[in-house]
C-alpha cells in the first residue's frame, strides 16, 4: 500500500506550475528523490491550486516557494536507508525565498547541517520532535531575519552559542527537551526583541544571570535543569515564570510583589529558604502559583487577601504556620486546585507537622548572621509578624514620601509646557492655532511593539484549543468575520482574526498589514497561512493582533466602567484617536472607510487608547474577494454630502471629542448638530460658568477654561463644513493639555499663597 506521505507529495507535484522558477522546480525534484519517491508524470499551476492537507503545505509567492511544512505526525512513514540530513539541507537550501520552514516528527537524525544558513529569508524555523545531535552551528547567525526558533524534543547537546545573540529579530526562542549543558552566555541580556524564553528540560547549570534588560520578555521556562543558586534578576513585564525543580536557594526577591501582569509563577522543588511573599497572592494577574517543596518560612493568616481568579495554588511541604487564608477556602471557583499539606498550619484537612518541627527546621536552615531568636510559642509568632507589619509600614511611608516628592517637582517643573506657552503671544496665537506645521514628526512614531512573526498553526490550535466556539468573541456576515481569543505560548493574550482573501493578493494583503502597528492602534502581532478547503483560488489567512479588554473609550468617558476618566486623560485620549487615524490614513487601499465610533476605541489597564483595525481588516479581505476598490458605508452620523475621506475621518473625530466634553452617549445626527451649536454659542461667550455647564458634571470643576474653550473649538471645527487637518487638530490638543497644566499649577500656587496668609 502506497505511504500517505508519498502520495500527497506525488500529488502536489503533479501540480506543479509551469510558473515556479526552473531552479525552484528542480529543488522540489531532488527533495523527491531523496525522499526516494518516483517522478511525478505532469506538472500543471501550482501557485495557484493546492490540496489541503495537515501532513504537507507549500505556499509561494511570485514564483518563489515561501512556505514549506511537512508534518510526520501520524503518519507511517520512514526515512529511506540512504537519507543524510546534509544532501536534504543542501538541497533546500536553494530554495533562497523560503521564509517559513517546519520540519516536525520527519526522524531527521545527526547534526544540523550549516548548509541552513544559506536560507538568509528564513523568518521561522520549527524541527520540532526529531533526532538531531551536536551542537547549534555557529553560522545560524547568518539568518538575520529569524524571528522563531524551535528545536524542542531532539538531542541537541553542548552549550549556547553566543552567535544565537546576534540574531536582532528573534522573539521566540525554544530548546525544550534536549540534552544542552553549561551556563548561559551573559550576552543573552542584550536580546532585546525576545518574548519567549524556553530551556526546560535539559542540563544546564550555573546562575541565569540578569535578565532584567529584556523588556519584551513575557515568558522564561527554566524548569528541570540544574539553575542556581541565585534568583535570577527579571523584568517586571513577565507574564510566566517557570523555575521549577532546579538547585535555586536563598531567598526570593522582593521585586516580585511588583510583577503586576505575572499570571503564572512555579518555584517549586527548590531549596528557597526564608521567608515567603503574601503579596504573592494578591498580584492582580496571578491565577497559577506553585512554591512547594521548599523551605519557605512565615506566618499566614485567616483574614489576608488573595486574587479571587486564581485557579490553582499550592504551597505544600514547606514551613509556613499559621492560618489557611479565607480567600482559599470560601470560594465560589469549583475547579480551584489549593493544596498546603506538610507545613505547620492549625487547619488539618491536609497532613500538617506540629508547630515545632517548622520552627527547628526554620533554624536549621537561617543563615549566620541573623540574629533573631526563635520559640515555640504563639507569642513568639505574634512578635514577629507586629514587627513584620510596622516595618512594612514604615518602608511604605518612605516610599510614599519619596514618590510625592518626586511627582511635586516634576508637576513644578514642566518644562515641555514653558517651551510652548512662552513661544504663544496674542500676535501668533491665532497662526499657531491654525497650522500644525510646527508639530513634531516623532508624535506619529509608536511604541515598542513586538516584532512582526510568523505563527505556526499548532500554536494557534494550542492558543484557542483547537478553535473551540467558547474562545469566540464575534461573529459577522461571513465567516471571514470570525475571530477568537486566544492565550499565546509565551502566556500573552490575543485576538486571532480568521480572513479569506485571494491567494495571488495574499503577499500584498500581509505587507499591508504588517506595517498595521502602533502605539495607538490595535496591531498586527503576526500571521499564519493556511489553505481553504472550499475554493482552491482563495487562501485563510489568521491574523494575529493585540488583544485589549478593558472596555471601550465610552465606557471610561460614561462611567460604564465604574470609573471615569479626568480631564486631562481625556485630553489624551482625543490625542490617542487623533494619532491613531493619523497613522492609518497612510493605508487608503485598506483604510478606504472608517465608520469610527467612540465604542471602536478600545482602552487598556493605562488608560491607553488604542483605534481598533479589525474591522478594517474584514473589509479589505471581503473587498479582495470581490475584486473591487469598494468599501463599507460611511457612517450613520457622517453629513450627508460627498466629502473626501480625510474630512470624513475628522468629523467621526469631532463626534468623539463631543462624548469626551459631554460625558454621555450621543446616538444620532440631530443630537450631533444640536450640541455643536450649543459648543459653538458657548465658545464666543465670555462666561466659564456658561461653557462647564455644558461639561461632564465629573470633570467640569477639575477642568481649566482655557484648555476647555479649546478643546471645544476644535471640536466644533470638526464637525463644521470648513475642517481641520489630523495634524492640526492634534497641536491644538495637545495645547490645551498644556493649558490645563499651566492652570492647574497657577491654582496651586495661590492655595498655598492663601494657606500662608491665613
């Protein structure tokens, strides 16, 4: 009987296209015969046909192959007598524009060959699950480009080439499961793109070292090694901290009670001594926390607070007396995994010691040079935890007053304001108003975003399990319209977008889209190609993008979200929007029509804005898959007249900058006009109390009447048939942000000329 492998690489040969470069046809001929599979009779369009199949995916672009997955899982299939990894590397690595290559549970065995290196494109590498051995070749540093490398479940061995450190896009970096030893190369810090940071399950030994520089990591598994003694030094941005069964002691740093977006920490099976991190419990992301077999010590108590979404805690086998706190026992979470057995607490559903065997083991392992004494007695424990809380408390008064003393002169200071203010006379006042030439070019510049990979579809299956519809969260008119939150491998949430759009047009779709990343956007994480079944000339493309799910601009300038934001951050998130559409107006082939509300408007846990895309996406696919230049229809509140797309975007502006002044939802175009006069009137009116009675009642008082007066003049030049540039409109924001803080400063100033009076 034919081997399934065989057959589908017959047939996919078979239809070849006469389109594929010669040299790209002969490879593809070669790795047949190496695989020791027969010549295929014919060739037809490949390019452009294509037989979905979970073992074997080719994709190209512009008569290059760009993707190559084989996958031998679950299929029977074995490699020839004859077969050396080297022949098949050399072989492939004429395929120059291959950027995507997966080679998993194929039994490639021996080194890997450096022949690799000559795929310079290669942006992701996955031979996940066979029998490599040796070491990583020193000249992987040639692939400049490779953003993911995983090499998980082989038997690589030796230790870390520094040369791994010169790669400058990689973010994904996975070595589970192999047989690597020695320490790790200090310039590791300098990889400042990593994410994902995976070496469980190998050999390695020595300190990790600080790793504190890596400010994109979110995830560093280190578990089932030899790592020790010292905690390593980590960036308080991670999401996942694996350290498990290791020869870590000493103690745990302090620091990690400020790990704010930790969700996930394993320390277990260590020899950590002294005293453990209540606070740990409480952490406002954690749902995963395992500290057990250690020797932590400290008292626990019945009324301490813990985060009511953790989902699995153990601190068993360790020396912690006192209390089970409340929080693990009152609780409506029914999966909720608490195991505390084999320490000394008084509540004994699980196997407690008596009170002094955590006591004389906590003297047995205190180290030298502290000096306290220690008994048996309740009163003992009592004493320390006094003294424990007052010192808390007075390192938090210190705190305290050093933060407000540093907030003081940075509020006196404001340098950036002066620069401004002392540059607008009531000569140039009106010119400056009016022309945005003076903003600077780096106010469109984002923040630091992840670099832009490309995902395997294991990992998306694994994200979403396997799309399951409970990880939906929409649906629209077509299924291209799908789209699923998902928890990435390195712990970080996102929304995983589902198009279809024409396979010839995908490069150009993913270029665009790419490019789809800023501080004040929704963006674009990634991709992952995969073939659609229904109509060989289309292809499913799954974008991967941030996921933000703190609520919507209305609900902070509503008080939908139970609080609402001041005016001042207001300000800022007219600023946000205004930079967001700035930017996406560089893309008129996929920013054809916007229909912007203040519910696309999407804020996160710093009151960040950020312009949702997704809906800019959809419509470029299904604009795609009909072939035409068309969007969506402008928006229900948009004039009625033909205005150009620029114009449009500043009136959905202006309509968003109405809900921030007002402070409740405004639904149709009567209200829209109806208020723009009332903001109009109240403009040329000398009378402050006049325009704050328009205002918010929650913000009107915080808010100076100059920034106000100018926040609604622009507003209402946006909503006016003679409108504002993008630029424009973000100067004069950002004007009457500094208007307020000069204002807020004078009024403090004559406070505490009053208070000194008095």
């Amino acid at each position: 009987m034919a081997n399934p492998l065989h057959l589908l690489l017959l047939f996919l040969l078979f239809h070849l296209s006469n389109q594929l470069q010669p040299s790209q046809y002969d490879s593809l001929l070669q790795i047949l015969q190496l695989l020791n599979l027969p010549f295929p009779p014919s060739t037809t369009d490949f390019c452009n046909f294509q037989q979905p199949s979970p073992s074997l995916t080719l994709l190209c672009y512009e008569d290059n192959i760009t993707q190559l997955h084989i996958i031998g899982t679950n299929v029977s299939y074995s490699l020839p007598p004859n077969f050396t990894s080297h022949s098949f590397f050399s072989t492939l690595s004429t395929l120059s524009s291959l950027k995507v290559l997966s080679l998993v549970s194929l039994g490639f065995f021996g080194p890997l060959p450096p022949t690799l290196s000559y795929l310079s494109s290669l942006e992701f590498l996955n031979i996940t699950s066979n029998h490599f051995t040796g070491s990583i070749p020193d000249n992987i540093s040639s692939l400049s480009n490779l953003q993911t490398l995983i090499l998980d479940n082989n038997n690589f061995s030796g230790t870390l080439p520094h040369s791994l450190t010169s790669l400058p896009l990689l973010s994904f970096l996975s070595l589970n499961n192999n047989s690597f030893s020695g320490s790790l190369p200090k310039s590791f810090n300098s990889m400042q793109n990593l994410r994902v940071f995976s070496l469980s399950n190998n050999h390695f030994s020595g300190e990790v070292g600080d790793l504190h520089n890596l400010k994109n990591l979110q995830l560093i598994d280190l578990s089932d090694n030899h790592f020790g003694p010292h905690f390593p030094r980590l960036g308080t941005k991670l999401v996942t901290i694996l350290l498990r069964n290791n020869r870590f002691q000493y103690g745990i740093p302090s620091e990690l009670a400020f790990f704010y977006e930790l969700e996930k920490l394993d320390i277990s099976i260590n020899g950590f001594v002294g005293p453990f991190l209540p606070s740990l419990f409480s952490l406002p992301s954690i749902t995963f926390i395992n500290i057990s077999h250690n020797k932590f010590t400290g008292m626990l108590f019945e009324n301490m607070s813990c985060n009511t979404n953790i989902d699995h805690v153990d601190f068993s086998s360790n020396l912690l007396s006192g209390e089970l706190p409340s929080c693990f026992r009152k609780t409506k979470k029914k999966k909720r995994v608490v195991l505390y057995g084999e320490n000394c607490l008084s509540n004994h559903e699980q196997k407690q010691h008596p009170s002094n065997f955590c006591t004389n083991q906590a003297l047995a392992v205190k180290p030298q040079h502290h000096n306290h004494k220690y008994n048996n007695n309740n009163t003992s424990h009592g004493k320390a935890a006094v003294a424990g809380t007052i010192g808390a408390l007075a390192i938090l008064g210190l705190v305290f007053f050093v933060t407000k003393r540093l907030y003081t002169k940075l509020t006196v200071k404001k340098p950036q304001a002066r620069f401004i203010l002392e540059k607008v006379s009531s000569v140039n006042a009106v010119k400056l108003l009016s022309d945005a030439r003076h903003i600077s070019q780096t106010m469109k510049l984002g923040a630091t975003l992840p670099a832009y990979r490309t995902f395997a579809m294991e990992e998306l299956q694994e994200a979403t399990n396997n799309f399951d519809p409970s990880n939906m969260l929409g649906l629209g008119d077509s299924s291209s319209s799908e789209i699923y939150k998902g928890k990435l491998g390195d712990g970080s949430v996102a929304g995983i977008r589902r198009l279809t759009v024409k396979k010839k047009q995908c490069q150009q779709m993913m270029e665009l889209i790419s490019k789809l990343r800023h501080s004040h956007l929704v963006s674009s994480l990634g991709h992952c190609f995969d073939c659609c079944p229904e109509d060989s000339t289309l292809s499913t493309i799954f974008l991967v993008l941030e996921f933000v799910p703190n609520g919507t601009l209305r609900d902070y300038t509503c008080g939908f979200a139970g609080k609402r934001m001041n005016w001042k951050q207001r300000i800022g998130a007219g600023i946000g929007v205004a930079k967001g559409i700035q930017f996406l107006q560089n893309f008129p082939a996929l920013y054809s029509s916007n229909t912007l509300k203040i519910t696309d408007v999407v804020v996160n846990h710093d009151l960040h804005v950020k312009v949702s895309t997704y809906k800019h996406l959809l419509l470029f696919a299904e604009t795609e898959i009909r072939g035409t230049t068309g969007g969506a229809s402008v928006s229900s509140l948009a004039p009625k007249q033909t205005i150009s797309k620029e114009k449009e975007d500043v009136y959905e502006l202006g309509v968003i900058l109405v809900e921030i002044i007002v402070g409740r939802p405004v639904m149709s175009d009567d209200e829209v006009a109806l208020l723009k006069d009332l903001l109009q009137v109240s403009t040329r009116m000398d009378d402050a109390e006049a325009r704050r009675s328009i205002v918010d009642p929650m913000v009107s008082r915080e808010s100076g009447d100059k920034s106000l007066k100018t926040v609604m003049e622009i507003c209402v030049r946006c909503l006016s048939d003679d409108r504002p540039s993008i630029d424009d409109i973000i100067w004069n924001l950002h004007f009457a942000t500094q208007l307020q803080d000069q204002e807020s400063h004078n009024n403090n100033q004559h406070s505490f000329v009053s208070c000194a009076q008095v």
